[in-house]
C-alpha cells in the first residue's frame, strides 16, 4: 500500500503567561480523520516561546513542569534578549523542551504509553497557539 500524507493546522488559545495544556484529543481526532491505520503522527508548534513534550497529565505534575521551567530559565533575569522583548525564559524554555514530538500511530490510534498525554507547555502567554500535525502511513 502506497504512503499517504493527512496534514491539519489546528490552534489553542492559552489563558495565561504559563500554562500546561493537554493537547491529546486535537492529535487523536487528526489522526481519526486521517484513517491512516499504521503509521507516524508528528505534532509541531511553530512558535519560539512554548514548547511541545509527552508527559503524565497529573494536575500536580503539570504545576510542576511550569516551576521547573522557571526555575531552569529564571524570568527576569539579566538574559541579553530582555533588553528588546522581556521573553528570554520562553526561548530558552523552548530550547529545552523542543517544538515537535512524534508518536506511532497503530491500528488507526495515537500508540502512547497509558499516562502518556500531548502536553502543549506555554511560558509566554496568553496567545494563540498553532499545532500542525501532521500523520504519515498507509
Ligand atoms: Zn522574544
């Protein structure tokens, strides 16, 4: 069977200057739509101030992310980037987390571990955020 491509922009909105979002349910449904059965979902956000990553969606933990990331990229510090926009903590933040993660896809569903979860991590919020995902297989 030939390889197909399925690829969709989806968005959140983030409410806040950091926040954890669980993204899941955007990358099933794309993957649902796409009816490819066996395959690879990416899940990428071009953005240079949130990050993307696979992580537990236990409230507690996701609170945790966020102080772990401002511990981690100090906002406020001295960082050079803040003397022309007061987000180098998000950048560096970003850096850390990357901005793309990929997921097999089997008999047509994301195939993730049971607490793993698409967590979409903002640090310099609130915006709109764009999600491409994009699914390849058969
Ligand atoms: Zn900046």
């Amino acid at each position: 069977m030939a390889c197909r491509v399925y690829q969709e922009d989806s968005s959140v909105r983030t409410t806040s200057r950091f926040q954890v979002l669980d993204v899941t349910s955007i990358v099933e449904e794309a993957v649902s739509k796409s009816g490819i059965e066996k395959g690879l979902a990416t899940v990428y956000v071009p953005h240079t101030t949130c990050g993307i990553t696979i992580n537990e969606a236990e409230p507690g933990l996701m609170e945790d992310i966020v102080e772990f990331l401002k511990e981690y990229t100090k906002p406020g510090a001295p960082w050079r980037h803040n003397r022309i926009d007061d987000n180098a903590h998000a950048h560096l933040g970003q850096s850390v987390l990357g901005h793309h993660v990929s997921i097999p896809v089997t008999a047509g569903r994301l195939n993730m571990g049971t607490w793993q979860r698409v967590l979409l991590v903002e640090m310099d919020g609130p915006r709109r955020r764009r999600i491409i995902i994009t699914v390849m297989g058969e």
